[in-house]
C-alpha cells in the first residue's frame, strides 16, 4: 500500500509540476501545453534543443546581414520569422532538429522515461557483416523524432501555405538528425584481438548537423501552396439511368390502372433519392515553383518538393536597413573584413554605405618562461589592430 500511494503521489506531483512550468513558458500553443502537461519531464530538453537551435542559427550567419540575432530566447517556441523567406526555412529546420537531437540525447541518458535506448531492429539492408553484431545502446531517433513533431507541428494549425512551410521544414529538420547518425563500434576479444565487434548508432555532433542545414538552406527551392478545385456533383448511376429511361420509354399497357393517364415518368426510390454530396474541399498542397519541362514553350510542371528539402514562398529581403516586419535589424555597426569578397566582406555587409576604421592596440603576456623553483616570468607583447565596422 506504501509503494501505491508513493506512485500516486509521484505522479500528482509530476502533473501538478508540469502543470505549473507549462503555464510559465512564454509562446506556446494550446497543443504544445497539451504535450508539455503529458510530458513535462521532456521540456527540459525542449528547451534545451531550442536554444541549441538558436546558437547554432547564429554561428552559421554569423558572417550574413541577417544573423538570426533578431530571434529573442523567449520567442523559440513561436512564429519567430514573419516573412517566409529562406532564413525562415532554415530557422525552422535547425529548430527542430535541435529539439530532435536533444529529447533524443536525454534518452539516451535516462533522463525521460518514456524512452531509453532504441530497440534493435533487424532487417535485411541493416544485417551487419560478419565478425560484429548490434549492440550497445543506439540512440532512440525514432522517440526524438516523434516528440519533436507532436510538440513543434502542434503550433501549425492555420492550414495555409505558410503552415504547409513550416510543417515541410520542421521535417527536413528531424530528418537530417536521422540520416546523420554514425556507427560506433567496441572491441570485444583475448588481448585485444577484436575478434567481435559490438556497434551501435550514436548522434553526430550538432555542428554537422548545422553545416548540413546550411548547405540545404543555399539549394533551398522555392514553391507555392494550390487547392485543388473540388470535384463536380455526380449523381447516382441508377437514379441517372432510371430517369433517363423514364423520359423516353412510353407507358404501355391495357390495364384498367394504366389507361387514361398521361405519360409521365413514374417516380420511385432512386428518383427521392438526393444527389451524392461533393467530398470534402481538398487541402492545399505545396509545389516547386517555374519547373520548366520540355514539352513545349511555356510548359510548366507541378512538381511536389523533396521531403529532405528547404522549402521558401517568399524571396529574401536584403536585410541593410532596420525593418522588424521584415526581420531585418540591418547592418549598421556590424563589423566586416575589408579584404574578404564573402558575405562577411565590408562591400557586401555594409550595403554600399561605407565603413569607419576603429584603432586600437591589443595588449598580452607573451614568451612565458618556467624558472625553478616556482616562479614565471613573461614578456608583455602589443600589437596595432584595425577594426571595420558598417556605417
């Protein structure tokens, strides 16, 4: 009776906690409190892969005009970019990979219950060779990804093209956390012979999946929501044939009942019956846009995009002055490099407006040296540096 009453109030206190930290998180939809109370010991690394997400956003344009420095800590669980731009594409696959990668990382740690090590699934592309076998602990992809879309697609419920966008992206993201595990593998034998190998699938390292995102995000394609038109109104084949028959077939007989009257078609079942309803209106679906075939001039094709793709509907402000509807914080103050051609160059960051020169001298100790005993000298070192930063 003790053990009982134990888990009943460790599972009170949970709800009661869950309840409490899932009011307190700022943006959240009313499905993803729904999945934050069933899983509140899961938020931790939400949160956690939110704002990994976020750093790594910012590490890899850190060197564009736009920088993701626009997106706040406490805004990772909304609509943090308004235009639906390609850094938008981007930012909501690395977000959620990177809640993928951390709900799958605490996994692997214990610390969610609900999942732990992935269970070893053998099939015929994954039967290993000879001389190793599965084992070990792989870690529970499958669990991270799942959470991830419950949690993160419950935000999109609008149903139009920019919600198809970001359920597109939010897939690529826990995709690339999936199709970049690697295989680790421990030796097993007398005196290090590796006679067996026990191998098991762990994460990659977040940067990997950083640099893969950004290669994405530059071959990112642009599409477009359509509706397909619904259905025309068909009505039932034998009302169709029953009335069609009944307008040109005469009534014919001698009888007593049939003589005198006109002939009009007679009305049975299937004339009462109503016409069949058109099915439900369709939901948009998203296409490439401009796929040009070569069947003729003009011909275009309406192909569904890639499932592993980036996905934007709107071309990419050019992010040089301050414009928050946009996204934009602009460049002024950015520092540049005056002799780089990239995008961290001063010609590009600075939009043509120019760039001021900043001076200074940077002092270290240098030349270190050990004397016995116990004491260390060094020699001070200066150096005249440069800054550039965007007028």
């Amino acid at each position: 009776m003790t053990d009982i009453r134990r888990l009943l109030f460790r599972v009170v206190g949970a709800v009661v906690v869950g309840a409490a930290v899932c009011g307190r998180i700022p943006g959240l939809a009313k499905g993803q409190r729904e999945q934050c109370r069933k899983a509140p010991h899961a938020m931790p690394a939400v949160g956690e892969g939110a704002e990994m997400g976020l750093r790594e956003c910012r590490h890899q344009f850190r060197h564009h005009r736009w920088n993701c420095s626009h997106v706040a800590n406490d805004q990772v669980f909304g609509h943090v970019v308004v235009v639906g731009s390609r850094e938008a594409a981007f930012t909501y696959a690395i977000s959620s990979a990177g809640v993928t990668y951390a709900v799958t990382a605490a996994c692997s740690r214990g610390n969610i219950t609900a999942c732990g090590c992935e269970p070893a699934v053998r099939t015929r592309k994954d039967v290993p060779p000879n001389g190793w076998e599965w084992g070990g602990c792989s870690a529970d992809v499958t669990y991270g990804m799942r959470f991830a879309r419950r949690f993160l697609d419950a935000r999109e419920i609008e149903g139009d093209a920019r919600s198809l966008m970001n359920l597109h992206n939010n897939k690529a993201g826990r995709k690339i956390v999936k199709a970049l595990l690697h295989t680790e593998c421990k030796c097993h034998g007398v005196s290090g012979s590796c006679t067996v190998k026990t191998c098991w699938r762990t994460l990659p390292s977040f940067r990997q999946i950083g640099d893969a995102l950004m290669k994405k995000y530059y071959r990112a394609r642009p599409i477009i929501a359509i509706t397909p038109p619904p259905p025309p109104t068909v009505q039932s084949s034998e009302m169709l044939v029953h009335s069609s028959s009944a307008e040109v077939m005469p009534i014919l007989g001698n009888d007593a009942k049939t003589q005198g009257k006109t002939n009009e078609p007679t009305k049975s079942r299937s004339d009462r019956r109503p016409s069949k309803k058109s099915s439900k209106p369709r939901r948009p679906h998203l296409v490439l846009k401009r796929t040009k075939v070569s069947g003729g001039p003009g011909m275009v094709q309406k192909r569904i995009p890639k499932r592993s793709e980036l996905v934007f509907l709107q071309p990419s402000p050019n992010y040089c002055e301050p414009d928050l509807a946009q996204g934009s914080l602009g460049t002024q103050g950015r520092s540049c490099n005056r002799t780089s051609r990239g995008t961290d160059g001063c010609d590009l960051m600075c939009c043509g407006r120019g760039y001021n020169t900043h001076q200074f001298t940077r002092t270290w100790q240098c030349r270190c040296k050990f004397h016995w005993c116990c004491n260390v000298s060094c020699d001070i070192c200066t150096e005249r540096s440069e800054e550039y930063t965007c007028k």
